[in-house]
C-alpha cells in the first residue's frame, strides 16, 4: 500500500463497495498472520461463508481453507486468463530480443564489410523486431476484435513466427472455456485443451499447463455459480483511489483507521 509494504484486504461483496465492504487489513502476506486475525471471527460466523474466490497464491489458498472450512475455494479465472497470456508475451518478448541481436549482428557484419545496413522489411512496413514490438496488444485480443491495421500485421506476424501463432490459438481456445456454462461441459473441454497442449512442442505452455493442472479443482469451482474476485479487484481500486487523492500516505495507521471509518 505505501512504501513498499503490502497488506491483505478481507472483503465481503455484499457490502457493495461502502459500509460493511471491510472486514480486515492485516499487515503482510503470511497465512499465519491472516489465520491469525481472521481466526477472531467466531467459527460459527465463518462457517456461514459459501465461497471464496482468491489469486493462485498458496499462502491464500492455505489461509481460505483453514478459515471457512465449508466454503469452495475459487481460483479466479482473471488470474488464470492472464498468467497464459503473460506466458505468450514471454514467448513474443523472446523473439523479440532474437531479431534485436540478429539486427545488431548484421549491423556489425555490414559495417565489417564497409557496407550500409540494410534491414529486412516485412510486407506490412516493419522490420522484425518492430513487428515483435507493435503485436503486443493484438495478441491480449480476440481476432474477431482486431482492427484493420492489427489484422494486416497478426497475418505477418504469425507467418514469420508460427509458435506465436500456434500459442495464440491455443490460448484464445483456453478464454472460450470460461464461456460455458455447464460446469460439465467445462471439465470435459478443459481436459481436452490440457492434453491437446500437453502433446503441442511449445516449451513454455508446460508450466502453465502444471499449474492449471494443481489448481484444477479450484478453478472448476468458478463454473458452479460463476463467481469471481471482480468485486475484490474494484474495492482494491478504491482503495488506491482515496490513497491518491490524498497525494499518497505520510501516516499509515491514520490511513488505515480513515479506510475503517468509511467501509468498515
């Protein structure tokens, strides 16, 4: 929240962003310090949680089981959406950071030889590493929300780079996913989707396809009545908000006594 230092907001959804919305801050990230605290709220109060849509931290998850004990846990599918899509930008900055050397070496070939460089231009204008560089938010993007000019330099882009293509695709498939409403029907395409990507040849898919594959039950959970951590994502906004519009935080423990004041 302010210097660095980072704290653990319990948020209850009903109370709609105003009073009642703050249940506690707890200074840290340590499951221990959050059972700690949390543990205050009597048993039978806690018991009465149904769900609770956290990241893919185990600290979290650990804390979340222990506290409400009857509730399903929920890893929430913005957190999982990004970490694939963070995984294709890992590729595309790889091969980025390629043609930026191969340019270098060229450039240092060419001079060797008393010659002018000359870069290789793509159809669309671009050199290589500017295609790599101007793809980043086509790649965040269905295609069907593409515009004109994105269009024109995803076709490049997935001609001269297939694995991105093929990452893309396997990656826009993964987001359909969430489209369903079946809980059944998700599980059976997720199933699907892990071991059709478990056989694909790319390198970095396999981490995340580990960690669907542990957090597999809690991210399931998300189909049953489609809940996710939105609520708790607007609320940390509206934190960070009032703490700009305070120009930042010079007294911590006025701040947090002002965020219990308003929505405690």
């Amino acid at each position: 929240m302010s210097y660095d230092e980072l704290y653990s907001v319990l948020s209850n959804k009903e109370g709609k962003g105003k009073q009642g919305s703050l249940i506690a801050i707890i200074k840290g990230t340590k499951s221990s310090n959050i059972i700690d605290i949390v543990s205050k709220i009597p048993l039978v109060q806690r018991e009465k949680v149904k769900e609770v849509s956290i990241d893919m931290a185990r600290n979290m998850e650990k804390a979340a089981k222990e506290l409400f004990p009857k509730a399903k846990i929920i890893t929430d599918r913005f957190h999982v959406v990004k970490l694939i899509i963070e995984v294709l930008q890992h590729v595309r900055i790889k091969y980025r950071w390629e043609a930026i050397d191969k340019e270098n070496n060229d450039i240092a070939e060419a001079k060797a030889k008393g010659n002018k460089y000359k870069p290789i231009i793509l159809s669309n204008g671009d050199t290589h590493k500017e295609l790599l560089a101007k793809s980043r938010y086509l790649l965040f993007r269905d295609s069907k929300k593409w515009t004109e000019l994105q269009q024109e330099r995803a076709e490049v882009l997935f001609k001269e780079y297939p694995i991105i293509s093929k990452f893309y695709h396997f990656v826009m498939k993964f987001r359909n996913i969430y489209e369903e409403q079946s809980y059944n029907s998700a599980k059976f395409k997720l199933e699907n989707w892990l071991n059709e990507a478990e056989c694909t040849a790319i390198t970095e898919i396999r981490t995340f396809i580990y960690t669907v594959r542990y957090n597999l039950e809690n991210i399931l959970n998300f189909f049953i009545n489609r809940n996710t951590n939105a609520f708790a994502e607007s609320f940390n906004s509206k934190i960070k908000h009032f703490r700009a519009n305070l120009r930042g935080v010079k007294n911590i423990d006025f701040f947090l006594f002002r965020l219990d004041k308003l929505f405690a």
